[in-house]
C-alpha cells in the first residue's frame, strides 16, 4: 500500500540532485511550487489567454506555479487528480475552453488553486525555499544575455552562430570564464561554481531542478557532465536527521557484516566507508559503455591521442592486477567506483608474509567477509575478481631484499592474467591499489589510437605511464607541489605468458642498485628487433629508454594516488613501521616526522596554512580540495552522497586525537 509521499513530475526537463522527500520536514496534503516572483505573475498569457477565453476571470498578478512538479500525500495527489480531471472534461465539452497549444494543464492548475478547489491543506511553497526549484526564468534570461553579449563581442553574425562559439569554447573553460561582471553575478547567486550544483536561497543543492531545458547551452555543455559526476555531498541537516532512508548502509552490506565474527573487521566500516560502500555495492548498469564517436573523438583529443572508427569499433580489454594487504575499503571503493564494469578481470595477490619478514593475519581467504565484499559486484556485474595467495619460503626470502621481495609477489598477477585468457592485444595495468586511472582516461585507453598499444611491437618501449595527482588520506588534502607516475600499463602483446617468447626472448637478470632482481643495465643497447617480455615486477619498477607519460590539454591528470586512506591511527602508522622502509619510532614519533607527505596531510586536516604549519617540510595543497578539480578527472566516488564530507571529518578527527599523545613540534 502507498502510504508515503507521491510526486507528481515532468521528466525531460527535470534533474534530481537529491531526494525530495528527505527535504520535507512538514508534509501537506498538497504542496505547489511557485516560479520565480514577481519576474513571472499569472498575468503571463499562458494562463491569462485561456482562463479569460474559457472562465471569464483573470488570475491576476500574483505567483505562477508550476504545473509541472507537484506533491503531497497519497489522499492529497488522488484528490487533485480528480479535481484536475473534473476541470479537463469541463474544457473538453465547451468549445470556447478548447486550446490547440502546449501548457494549458498549466492554465487550469493555477485557475483551480487560486479559486480555491483544491484542499483545505494546500500550501504553495516559494520559490527556491523548498524541495523543487523552477528554474525557467533565471536561466533563460542568463543565456540569452550572454548569447547577445557573445555576439556584440564579434563572436557570431547571428544568435545561433554566437551559440555555436560559445558551446565550442565551452569544451575547456568554464562558462563563467566568459560573462561579465552582471551575468556572473547571477550565476553565482544561482549555482555553486565550484559543484555545479543549482542551490535554494540558503545555499543548500535544490533537490530537484526543472525547466533546466531554459539553461539551453549551458545545460548541454556544462552543467549536465559536470552535475552527474558532482551529485550533492550534503542534504540539508534537519532533512537528513529526520528521514529514514539517509541509512550509512545497504541490505547487502548489512548482511555481511552481521556474518562476521571479528569486531574488530567490522570496525574498519566507519561511516564514511559504508556511505561509499552502500553505493558501490548497488546493482547498476554500466552508463557509459556504449561507443559514441564524437564523445570518443573528444575524449582522445583531450590527451593527445586519434580516435579512428575504422580501425577499433570495440574497446580493448583491461586486465587490472595489484597485490593487497592491509589496504582500506576506502581505496577498495574508490576503485571500483571508478572502473565500475571497465576491467575484464581484477587480480589481486594477498601474501602471508610482509616484504619484511614478519607473518600478517590474511584478510581475504576463501568464506571470509572481505572476500564476499570483493567479489559482491562492486567492480561491475561482469568484471571477475580473483585473490589469489603468496606464499613465499623463508629461507629463499631472506637472501634477497625487501623491494626483490615485494617484486616476486606482484609477479604472480600475470598468471591469473593468463588463466583468465589474457590476449596479444588487451592491456595489463599494474597498479597499487591506492592508484587509481581516471574513468575518462581509461575510456580513452580503451578506444583511442595509441602508439604503445599497436600490433607487432618490438617490445623495447611498451609503457604507458600517468601524470598522478597525490591526494594525501583526505578528499580535501590535494597535493599541487609534485605528481606520480603510475600506474604503468603495457599491451598483452610484451607481457610475460601472455607474449610469444620465441620471438621475445629473455635476457639475464640480477640485483640493481637497490635490490630489484632486474635486467642488466644495458639491455636496451641489444643490436636486436625484439626486446624480452615484460614481467609484471617490471611493468612497474623498470624504466622503458622513451617512457610515455600522458598529461591531458592544460595539465590534465589522468591517474589519482589516493595516499594513506587508512581508517585509523594504529594503521596508519603500522604502514612505516613495516613496509619496505621501516621505521623503528614509526608508532611514536610526531605523525608529520613519518614523511614528508604525511605532514602535508596532518597540516591540511586540521586547516593549517602558510605559517601555521606545524611541518615546514609540507607543500601547500589546492584549495578547495576535490571540488576544485576538473570535472571530467573527478574521482566517482567523491559524489556519493556525503561520502567526501564525511571522510574528511574521520581524518580530522584522527590527527586530532594522535597529536594530543604525539604533539608536533
């Protein structure tokens, strides 16, 4: 039975940023939403013209309200059906009340409020104060004063070849990069530059936005990208505390986390984590699957690459592979966020033993609620996860050094790579998994026409290789002093077990400089035409003569590193106390003094600036954080909900509390 709220709603030029019925504090039987007043009154001829022609009356110059969204109980909405219903046949049957026109259901909507026919509780709701803003009037006039300026500029003879500069220009710039001092006034007032978000009076995302057909070009080529990568972060306070469906979680997460006996497993799902896993683990489709070719055609001129039809009409396959250990579901999520239904298989290799030596508790065996989360769907509802386990022998471990070690564990991705029928033309991608490609680059490593993937390479020079942006455990911690450099891919073609290694063949390998077991120094200068296969160790650590590391137009990253997204202090600093290069005072030692980068992070968290910061080491970051980055390189997962608040605030508070017991200097 419907018991809750209804709406009733246009759908080709409505949006939603949030749910509406969270909005509502107070429910009436009948809500109505006014247009904007007093720049629309019911002295429009919309209603003017057929209420006078077929009632004999006039509104009058009081509020519009928009017939096209309405709300209420379910008594409410049947009752203004039916008096909405009575209304149309009085029309229908009376000659003079016929009108051949779009939008009369408008006309009758106000004559019918404003003659006092509907309920006793209707309200009507100002405009931009409550759940649904009509953005009609605002946006039109924003357009069209800056197709006309546009066109005054000397950009177009005409209004339609001003639009058409405009939209062109638009591909990189933001709109308010061309309007005047008046147009981005009202811009401002109207939307929040930084999300794109359309907001009520109080500054809070309307939940719903209709008529944002009136935002013409701007809709077309800005908002409607950038809105559905930067859905809100927050609902209004009052709205989220009172409704019931803002649950942390989902059915299904909620299911195996009653399964699991470990409390301290189930405290690794803070709040921030089941807010982005509830997301992740929701069955949906795969929404940008299909081949476009100008959208394809953008995307590899945005990096420098040619889109050709008529050599690729499929996309390539992506093999993902990395090692796991102690890994957060924060980087987890993220991930598969961002490649939802993207990679053919995920291979993943756990070991029993740090690259140190030391035994570790395994995270992710066979019936284990790690596992089942894993291989739940989160990385889409084709994409096959495996774990597969390292064991390495002690002995055989201990004569070689930590980073050989580390390099002899992720060599086993390749051989899940290879069972799962890894081909001469996919691509293998090594990653840690805190690093993360772009969804828009890897569409575009997918599609586009790349030199490093073509056919019957020599194999001397395959990498592709990133421009990384460092986000240090927050969202709002972006690093602008430096970027990384992967991850790595190479076409199967080069890759070991995948390659034809009688034509590849393999040259001696021993121990750098730092303890990789690596090829000889010298093996690019072999008088050859076919240079040897590449490990998976090597996709990563080896340096390739001409590396390509691909930046998009005016610097565009096309990788993230989401760097220490751990969910607590103790593993957080369990990281530097264990991996490749240890620290003996890592649980002691002022939280900044572990690492350059880590100081960067605590600074950051807790708004320290300039000279307030504790670690003169620490680089400045971005301001603003993940709002200020450009929305075709914005991480998925830092629209979901208030995931990106939420996991900023954990942060906070966990320097917080570290630096009462450790103060930095």
């Amino acid at each position: 039975d419907c018991t809750d709220g209804v709406m009733l709603t246009d759908v080709r030029d409505v949006y939603f940023q949030s749910d509406p019925f969270a909005f509502v504090t107070s429910p009436h039987e009948l809500m109505l939403f006014e247009e904007i007043f007093p720049g629309v009154t019911n002295e429009h001829w919309l209603t003017d013209l057929p209420v006078k022609k077929c009632r004999n009356v006039t509104v009058g110059p009081v509020p519009v309200l928009c017939s096209g969204s309405t709300m209420g109980t379910r008594e409410g909405i049947i009752n203004y059906i039916q008096v909405m219903v009575e209304e149309f046949d009085y029309w229908k049957a009376r000659v003079n009340c016929r009108c051949d026109m779009v939008g009369d259901d408008q006309s009758i909507h106000n004559y019918l409020y404003y003659t006092n026919r509907f309920g006793r509780d209707t309200v009507t709701i100002k405009h931009r104060t409550g759940p649904i803003h009509v953005v009609g009037k605002q946006a039109s006039g924003i357009v069209k004063r800056l197709i006309k300026r546009t066109q005054e500029d000397g950009h177009g003879q005409s209004a339609d070849k001003a639009e058409e500069w405009i939209k062109s220009n638009m591909r990189h710039k933001f709109p308010y990069d061309m309007m005047n001092e008046r147009e981005l006034s009202e811009w401002q007032n109207l939307t929040d530059l930084k999300t794109g978000h359309v907001l009520n009076l109080d500054g809070v995302p309307s939940p719903q936005i209709h008529q944002t057909d009136r935002f013409g070009i701007l809709w077309e080529a800005f908002f409607q990208e950038k809105l559905n990568r930067l859905k809100p972060k927050v609902l209004n306070e009052p709205a989220q505390k009172s409704s019931p469906s803002r649950s942390f979680s989902t059915p299904l997460l909620d299911s195996f986390l009653e399964e699991e006996p470990d409390d301290s497993i189930r405290e690794e799902f803070t709040d921030s984590i089941k807010i982005l896993l509830s997301e992740a683990l929701k069955p949906r489709p795969v929404w940008d699957d299909d081949i476009d070719p100008g959208t394809e055609e953008e995307r590899c001129e945005r990096y420098g690459f040619k889109y050709d039809p008529t050599v690729r009409s499929t996309r390539r396959r992506v093999f993902w592979g990395t090692m796991i250990a102690d890994e957060s579901w924060h980087t987890i999520g993220i991930h598969s966020m961002e490649s939802y239904g993207i990679f053919h298989t995920a291979a993943l290799v756990e070991s029993s033993m740090t690259h140190n030596l030391d035994n570790r508790t395994m995270r992710f065996l066979p019936g284990s609620t790690n596992l089942k989360l894993l291989q739940s769907g989160m990385f889409g509802p084709e994409t096959a996860v495996h774990v597969d386990y390292y064991h390495p022998d002690v002995e055989s471990q201990k004569k070689v050094g930590p980073m050989t070690r580390e390099n002899l564990h992720r060599n086993r991705i390749v051989d899940r790579w290879r069972k799962n029928g890894m081909r001469a033309d996919d691509i293998g991608l090594v990653t840690d998994v805190d690093e993360v490609l772009t969804r828009d680059f890897l569409r575009a490593v997918q599609i586009c026409e790349i030199e490093e993937f073509k056919p019957n390479q020599s194999c001397k020079n395959p990498k592709l290789l990133t421009s990384t942006i460092v986000i240090e455990t927050s969202p709002m911690c972006v690093r602008n002093d430096s970027r990384w450099f992967h991850p790595d891919m190479v076409i199967g073609e080069c890759i070991e077990l995948i390659g034809d290694p009688a034509i590849h063949k393999p040259l001696p390998i021993k121990p750098n400089r730092v303890g990789f077991l690596q090829r000889e120094d010298n093996w690019t200068s072999a008088e050859t035409e076919h240079y040897p296969l590449w490990t998976a160790s090597e996709i990563r650590q080896l340096e390739a003569p001409n590396p390509n590391r691909v930046e998009g137009k005016h610097g565009l990253h096309t990788a993230y590193h989401f760097h220490n997204f751990f969910t607590s202090i103790t593993t957080y600093r369990n990281k530097y106390l264990t991996y490749c290069h240890p620290r003996k005072d890592a649980m002691t030692v002022p939280l900044g003094k572990l690492q350059d980068n880590v100081g960067v992070f605590a600074d950051c968290a807790l708004g320290r600036r300039g000279d307030e910061r504790k670690y003169k080491s620490s680089k400045e970051v971005v301001e603003g954080g993940w709002t200020s980055l450009d929305e075709v390189a914005t991480p998925v997962a830092f629209a979901v909900g208030s995931y990106a608040d939420m996991r900023h605030r954990e942060a906070t508070r966990m320097v917080a509390e570290d630096e009462r017991a450790n103060p930095p200097p």
